[in-house]
C-alpha cells in the first residue's frame, strides 16, 4: 500500500492567494507527491476529515471562483488536477479518530491524506499561541519520517482538539491502515502562517 500526507490549506487553492503566493514551495512539494503516490496505482482513497473545527463542509472560495463542498475534498481535487492523476477517486469522510474506511475499500489503493498539525505556534495564528503545539508537530513529524503508523494512530485526540489539529482523524485513519511503512518521506514542514503543514510520502510492503 501507498498513501501520502498533504495540507488541506485554503491557499493551495489556484487563484486564492492574491498577487504574491506563499505556497508557491509547498503547491509544488505537494503536487509532485500526489503525483509519486498515483503512479501506477489503479485508484485512490481521499481521507478527508469531517465534522471537526477548521474543516469546514462547505467551503466557499473568497476569490468567488467556482468550488464548493468540503475545503479538504476540493483541495485534494485541485493537487490531483495539478498532478494530472486521472485514476478513479473516492472521497472517504473521516468523522472520529475510531472511525475509517473499511478494509475493501483500501484493497487495491493508494491513500491521499489530507490533514494539518497544530494552529497554535504563534499570536496570529488560527488558535493564537499555545507551546504545547512544538512537542506535539515534533511528534507528528517523526512519526511521518519514520512511517510510524502505530504513533499515529495513538495520538492524543483531546489534546490534538485543544491544539486545533485538522489531520487528527485522518492521521490516525493513516496509522491504522499502515501500522508501519517500509519506506518513509517526510518532504515538507513548516509552518508559514503558525499552522504546520506537512508533506510525506509512504510505501509499505504489506
């Protein structure tokens, strides 16, 4: 199994981030991984969380170009688009940290994750400042660079809430479907506007 970790950040939308574009690095790290991630594969699975703050449902774009449904959907639509993946995609709502897709409808495909770390690394951040948020994307981060399914999948959800993670359910969903990667990228880390993004890329063997 395959499945790959992208950002569900509104600005990686075409069109929405103005005259000067702060994800010019991240769009691109993030295109090229999809593009890794559908190689070969005959389908994919989106794991987009659902039902949880800064998630919204239906999501309008401020630049009034067309796009509606949930902001993680149609961010992940857009990075398949830029990627010129074409392979059959189902769009897979994670309500609960418990909760995932079932077994046959992994089997044969790749997973595309969308999720964010914390929002709280900074005074104009989404949750303003919080230095729980450090240890806990430290944490994240080496569980995406080692393929640490098992790390992910008992992350601390009352705290992730508290510290406004938006992959909680999906990054979870991740580790239980690849308990361990054998293989294991993390491409991308920042966090540009006090929220960390991510971008990593997992094979596994099983």
């Amino acid at each position: 199994m395959r499945a790959a970790v992208v950002p569900m950040a509104p600005l990686l939308l075409p069109g929405e981030s103005g005259l000067v574009d702060p994800m010019t690095d991240l769009r691109k790290t993030a295109v090229e991984t999809v593009a890794d991630l559908a190689e070969g594969l005959d389908a994919l699975a989106v794991l987009v969380p659902s039902g949880i703050v800064g998630a919204p449902e239906d999501y309008r774009r401020p630049s009034g170009r067309a796009g509606s449904g949930p902001l993680a959907a149609q961010v992940a639509t857009e990075l398949l688009a830029l990627a010129e993946v074409a392979v059959p995609t189902e769009i897979v709502p994670i309500t609960e940290p418990s909760t995932g897709p079932p077994l046959t409808c992994l089997e044969g495909h790749g997973l595309l994750v969308l999720g964010d770390g914390t929002a709280c690394r900074g005074q104009a951040a989404p949750g303003h400042l919080d230095e729980r948020s450090f240890a806990f994307d430290d944490r994240l981060a080496e569980a995406l660079a080692a393929g640490d399914g098992t790390a992910l999948a008992g992350l601390d959800q009352q705290l992730a809430a508290e510290l406004m993670v938006t992959g909680r359910h999906t990054f979870a969903a991740l580790g239980r479907a690849i308990p361990k990667a054998s293989r294991a990228e993390l491409r991308y880390r920042d966090d540009p506007f006090g929220l960390t993004y991510f971008v990593a890329l997992w094979r596994s063997s099983e």
